[in-house]
C-alpha cells in the first residue's frame, strides 16, 4: 500500500517523455490560430447518430400516460395536477411538457436530448450530434427510452410491484420491450451493445435488465446505484478487485448532470450573502447519507448556518431560492447517492458548492475545472467539531469573488433546458445537451477497440469482463 519514497526510474523517464511530448505539442501548434470557442468547436467532426425505432409509446406516449392521470397525489405533484387541466387530450405527443415535479424533472435529460436528435438538420443550429438514418453509418446509436419516466411513473401508478419482475409491473414490461427490441438488430450484434446509448439519470430507471444494458454507454448522474448493486451481488464481501458485469465505468460511461431546478441568477444580480453556509433537505438518509444526520448535529445550532428541512412543493422553492442566494456556501453532503440534483441549483444561484461526498463523481469532468468554484471537503475533515465553519471562513472576499465569477461561467454548462416544446428546436450550443454528446465522442476510439477485441475471439469462449480503471 506505502508508496514508495523516491519515484523509480521509469516513472521520472516517463515524466520526461510526457513533458517533452506536451513543449512539442506546444511548439508544433504556435503557429495555428489559437483554439475554436464552443461553437465552432462543436461544429467540426459532429458525432453521428442513429435513432433506434422504438415504439412511441415508450417515450412521447409515456408523458402522454403521465398527463392522462387523472389526478396524482404523489408528493410533489401539485405543480403537475395545475398544468394537467391546461393540457388538452388532443395535444400532439411531441409537444408535451416533461412533468414539473422536481422529484421528476431532475431526470430531464431524457427528454432534451430526444428532442434535441428529432430537431430537422436545418433547425439545428450548432448541435453537436447530426442524425444518420442508416446504423451502418453512425457513431453510436441512440435508444430513445424515457426510462426515468417510465419508473417514475410506474411509482405514481402502483409502487407496490416496483421492484418485481411481473406483467403488472408496466416499467418492468416496457424495460423487456426494448432490451428486446433492440438486441434483435444488427447493429447490437455487430457491436454487443457497447456503442448503444442510454439515459439513465433515474437511479432506479431500467432497474430490471442492468446487466442487459452493462457493456453500453451509460448516461448516469453517478455510479451510487450501481456499485450498491456489485455490492450485493459479491455478497456482501465487497472488494476491488473484483469486478462485476453490473460495473460502470469512466471509461465508456458520461456522467450527465440533474436538472436544476432553480432560476439563474446572474453575476449582476447577485446581492449580499450573510449567511455563511446554506443546507435544504432531508436530514434522514440512507446508506452514503448517514454523514447528513451527522453533520446536521453538528451544524445545527452554528451561527451562520442555516439548516433546513424542505417540502417539494413551491413553498419549499422559494425557500431554496432564497437560502441559496443569500448564503456564500452551500453544502452539498451525500444523499442517497453521492450525488444530487442540489449542486447544480447552487451553481445556478452562484452559491459556493461545498462538496461532502468522497466519491462524488461529476459532470463534463476535463471540460469543467470543479475547483475553481468549488471547495471539496473529506468527510472525515467535516465530521471534526468546527473543522467546516472555521475552514469556510477562512475563505477570503476574493476568494469568494473569484469562485463566483468562475462559476457564472459554467452555469450554462448545465442547462438542458432550449426552451421548445417537446425539446425541438435549436440548443443552446455551449449547453448540457452538447457537452454530453462532445463527452461521448471522446469516449469513441476505446468503444470501437472494444468491439474489434470482441469480435475476434474465437466463438464460443468468454472472457470475464474487466475494468481496467483510472
Ligand atoms: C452468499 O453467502 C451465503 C452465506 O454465506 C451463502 O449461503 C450463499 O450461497 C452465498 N450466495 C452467493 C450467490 O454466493
Ligand atoms: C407545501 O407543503 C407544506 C407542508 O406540507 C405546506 O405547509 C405548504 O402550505 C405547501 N405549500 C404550497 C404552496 O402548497
């Protein structure tokens, strides 16, 4: 485990290697124009995708299911059951809302990134993925699921059989139809499923055929689901260096971010802060979110500090948007998976995110330096009695300024959101929806090497699947 005291020769000649390798990199680029801003970025090299014909009612006609209820008493839903009334039964499919109950809306990605691929080539504007019709040409290929929506509908209708595979269980049933609607095709035989994509911002969302799905590319808000599974799986005698089908990786998986569901606020909007550290939320947690009952005894009664326990519902909106714009920090400990949609509402009202989670895994990660708006805290560090607040408010003013206006930078990095009904139409270009397809692209060249490796093993031989991780 130690490490050694003086680095071996070949790790210093390595150092060598790539050190010269980045002054040539520099020297050789010096003449060429300094480097494209987003959008010409995004215009050049566009990934191409396929579509996979899937039913409509496994996406579009699921909002339309959603709609149709005829009332939900699902908590969060009053929002919902207002716009229900307004939405008439003959609205065309695509021109549906994405549920506004934030229990729901988080998971948004789904839906802007669908309607993002549907948008006509010469609405487009500056999208990064160009739409094949044939599979044989494309990139990857895209499984048009609304597979948040799906379980989170299946929770409205009958929670009770959410987590059996049985023919009442519809989330169950519909996750069947395209697992085997799509392993019926070439394309999935050609490439085993690893360059598929699909949205899985919902830690439950396609609960039942996660090793289906495992070799594809998972879009996913962070790998809390699915160590858990691996965990279960290993039998509870959990160690690293086995590693299990159900394993997700930084190598083929992007990590997308929650739908924020708090307005912006710009940096000249922005006013005094006099509390020093905001928290809305559940003080009880599962599992990774232990640390929130823990840290919630400690913080409670800190001048300065300003713990709260919210509703979802508007009265607890306009309580987030106050606590977060009028707070310098905003703490952001593990819930129920490292993750929360939390930290993207403190980047939207320019509250310093004060990370808790150790495994915390991020969005856009080498496109968005989180440290230089962010401060990151070990929980074994936030759990000393006053080590937090004596740390933040060691924090000077401009510090803090600077943070801030780092981090109005990337606010628009983490919107989905294009304003069109049923997400058609133009994206903005420097946007959630482009980063995420730019983030894909990179991944291309290990995902086609895998498929070549696969493809000539002998038949018949398997070989246990291993994350060579970083
Ligand atoms: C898990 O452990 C229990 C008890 O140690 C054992 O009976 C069971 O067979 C194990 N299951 C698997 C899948 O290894
Ligand atoms: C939100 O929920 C809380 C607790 O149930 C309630 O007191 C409050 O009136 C609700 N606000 C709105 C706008 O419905």
């Amino acid at each position: 485990m130690a490490p050694p005291r003086t680095p071996p020769l070949f790790i210093t000649l390595s150092l060598l290697c790539i050190l010269s390798l980045i002054f040539f990199y520099l020297y050789s680029t010096s003449t060429i124009p300094p480097p494209p801003n987003f959008k010409t970025d995004f215009s050049q090299d566009r990934i191409k995708v396929y579509v996979s014909p899937l039913p409509r009612s496994l996406n579009y006609g699921l909002l339309q299911k959603y709609w149709a209820l005829s009332s939900n008493t699902r908590i969060g839903s009053q929002v919902d059951n207002e716009i229900r009334k307004k939405i008439s039964p003959k609205q065309s499919l695509k021109s549906l809302p994405f549920p506004e109950n934030p229990i729901i809306k988080q998971y948004s990605a789904e839906y802007w990134i669908l309607g993002d691929l549907l948008t006509p080539e010469h609405l487009k504007g500056d999208s990064f993925a160009k739409r094949v019709s044939d599979s044989r040409e494309a990139d990857v290929i895209f499984v048009p699921f609304f597979a948040a929506l799906s379980a989170e509908l299946q929770l409205v209708v009958d929670k009770g059989v959410f987590r059996k595979r049985v023919e009442t269980n519809e989330d169950y049933v519909r996750q069947r139809m395209v697992i085997d609607s799509v392993k019926k095709t070439e394309a999935w035989r050609k490439s085993g499923g690893r360059d598929h994509v699909f949205v899985l911002t919902d830690p439950v969302a396609m609960w039942h055929v996660k090793d289906e799905i495992a070799p594809a590319i998972l879009l996913v808000v962070d790998f809390g689901g699915w160590y858990r599974l691996d965990t279960k799986t290993s039998n509870g005698s959990s160690s690293d260096s086995m590693i299990h089908h159900t394993q997700v990786s930084l190598l083929k998986d992007v990590i997308v971010p929650y739908t924020h569901l708090l307005p912006r606020l710009h940096l000249f909007e922005n006013r005094k802060r006099p509390t020093l550290l905001y928290f809305k939320g559940a003080k009880h947690r599962h599992r990774g979110g232990l640390i929130r009952e823990k840290l919630w005894d400690l913080l409670i009664d800190e001048p300065g500090v300003i713990m709260e326990e919210g509703f979802p519902n508007a009265t607890g909106k306009e309580q987030s948007i106050k606590g977060m714009r009028s707070s310098q920090f905003c703490l952001h400990p593990a819930g129920d998976t490292p993750t929360s949609c939390r930290l993207f509402d403190a980047v939207q009202s320019l509250c310093i995110p004060v990370i808790v989670s150790d495994n915390v895994e991020l969005p856009f990660e080498g496109m968005v330096d989180y440290s230089e708006f962010s401060v990151f805290v070990a929980v074994s560090d936030a759990l000393k009695p006053d080590w937090l607040v004596s740390h933040l408010r060691s924090y000077s003013r401009k510090q803090k300024d600077r943070f801030r206006r780092n981090m109005a930078t990337v606010q628009p990095v983490f919107q989905y959101d294009n304003g069109h009904l049923g997400g058609v139409g133009p994206i903005p270009p420097g946007g959630a929806v482009n980063h995420i397809w730019r983030k894909v692209h990179q991944k291309l060249p290990l995902i086609r090497e895998a498929i070549t490796r696969e493809r000539r093993k002998p038949q018949g031989v398997s070989v246990p699947l291993r994350c060579h991780c970083i």
